[in-house]
C-alpha cells in the first residue's frame, strides 16, 4: 500500500482527492498540508472532506507529514508547489504535481529536482484530457498547415491563472507535432483592428465564470469544413482520479520526469 500526503487538503482539490481515495486498496492517505495559519489545522481531512474521521490532521508541518508518506500530490500554487519541492527532494519523496500557472524557472526547477526523484508532473491529471491529448497530435500531424488552430478554455470563476496548463499543454503538443516554437507562434485573445489572421499562428480564448469546471475545445478550421475535439470535466472526481493512479504507478520508480502519458501507457 501507496502512503500517499496530499497538499492543500482542504481545497476543492483537495477534498475531491480524500474523497476519491476512499475504498482504494492500494493507497492511504497519510498526510495532509495546508498553509501556515489556515482555520482548518488540526482538524481532521477526512472530517473536513465529509467521509468521516482518518485519523490525519490537517498540519503545515512539511516535514512532518513527508516523513509520514511516500508521494506528495500537489494541486497548489507555485509558490508552495516549490517550497515543497526542495524539501520533497531533501528527503527522497515521489511527487505527483498538477499545480498549473509555473513560469519556465519554475518548470526548471522540478526537472532538475526529477534528477534525483520520481515526479509526475502534468497540467492535468484527468485520463480524457490525456487522451484528448493524443487525439489532438495526430490531427495536427494529418491535418498540417492547412487549417487554422484556435484553443478555446473555460473554467470556474475562481482560476487564478490564464489560459490554463490544461490549454497551453494542447498548444504545445500540436506546436511540437508541427515543429514550431508556442512561445513564437501562441496569439493570447484578440482585441481592435488586428489584420487577417496568420496561418501559422495557434490562437487562444479563455472564459472565467460560474462554476465551469473545465472545458476545452481545440478548432482546426480549413476551407470548407472544421473538426472540433472537446473535452468537458463535469466533476474534479476524474481529476482526482487520475491523480491517485499516478501515485499509485509512481511507486518504486526510479528517479525521472514523467507524465500521465507515462502513467497510462500512451
């Protein structure tokens, strides 16, 4: 059995992972994190998440609780995502990351820290959108330079970050198939007398409203017809899911970056 700690337990996130991880025969929750000064320290998680009591309170003690588990799941923000990091790195834990919003420092940083332990790191977790994913770069590579490619997320009112990881991990992935840079090609929302649009150019729109839990939809229009390929999240339960089943596959794994590709086999 998988000791696994979950950061920010008593978030969205974080909630819908205890839950998700009761009745799994092969994992155990045995730590839970949340910021220093949080109102729900000591509390139990399991109370707090509405399952029952677990018998894992709720501490900001980082060491503390990784001396208590084996992978981290970390559904954060960057800021913690790399505090605890350094010290997942300082005492050997595996760490399955789905933080989005890093900058390419940061991004470095977890792959120097994979240098010396197993991380899975990907902007989403859910089996669909990992999928979705493979879908989308075998359209780009039957489909080339003959089409325009826009990217069109929504979530939740309360996603601080824009657009997604979720989004711009599709814009990588067709962008790599078609050999181009995303930093070079991406076009972030459109505003005034913009001019014709630029073929080779990868758009992207972001909505925020509601209680939008994730929607994705990528556009490949050409002359006369345009495939769409949609993804929808109706709960965070296939977020957390996905989640689970890579610290699950994280166990024993030698030090290296992976990603859900990895985990399931793509």
């Amino acid at each position: 059995m998988v000791k696994v700690g979950i950061a920010g337990a008593a978030g969205r996130m974080g909630r819908a992972l205890l839950t998700a991880a009761q009745g799994r025969p092969d994992l155990a929750v045995t730590a839970a994190l949340e910021a220093p000064g949080h109102p729900a320290l000591a509390q139990d998680a399991g109370v707090l998440a509405g399952i029952g009591a677990l018998g894992v309170p709720l501490t900001a003690d980082v060491g503390a609780a990784l001396a208590r588990c084996a992978v981290l799941i970390e559904f954060t923000r960057p800021e913690p995502t790399l505090a605890h990091l350094a010290v997942c790195r300082d005492q050997g834990r595996a760490m399955v990351i789905g933080t989005t919003g890093l900058d390419d420092a940061q991004r470095d940083e977890i792959a120097a820290a994979a240098r010396e332990i197993p991380i899975v790191f990907a902007p989403n977790m859910s089996i669909g959108v990992n999928l979705t994913l493979k879908l989308l770069e075998t359209a780009a590579r039957v489909l080339g330079d003959s089409v325009d490619i826009e990217i069109v997320e929504a979530h939740h009112r309360h996603k601080v970050d824009a657009p997604s990881g979720t989004a711009l991990r599709m814009g990588e992935v067709i962008a790599q198939t078609l050999g181009r840079d995303l930093r070079q090609c991406a076009v972030y929302g459109r505003e005034g007398q913009t001019g014709a649009r630029a073929r080779d150019t990868i758009g992207f729109a972001t909505v925020r409203a509601g209680d939008i839990i994730g929607d994705h939809t990528v556009l490949f229009a050409g002359e006369g017809e345009r495939l769409e390929i949609t993804h929808r999240a109706t709960s965070r339960e296939n977020f957390a899911q996905g989640a689970l089943r890579a610290a699950a596959w994280l166990a024993g794994r030698a030090p290296g970056l992976y990603d859900m590709g990895d985990v399931l086999g793509l």
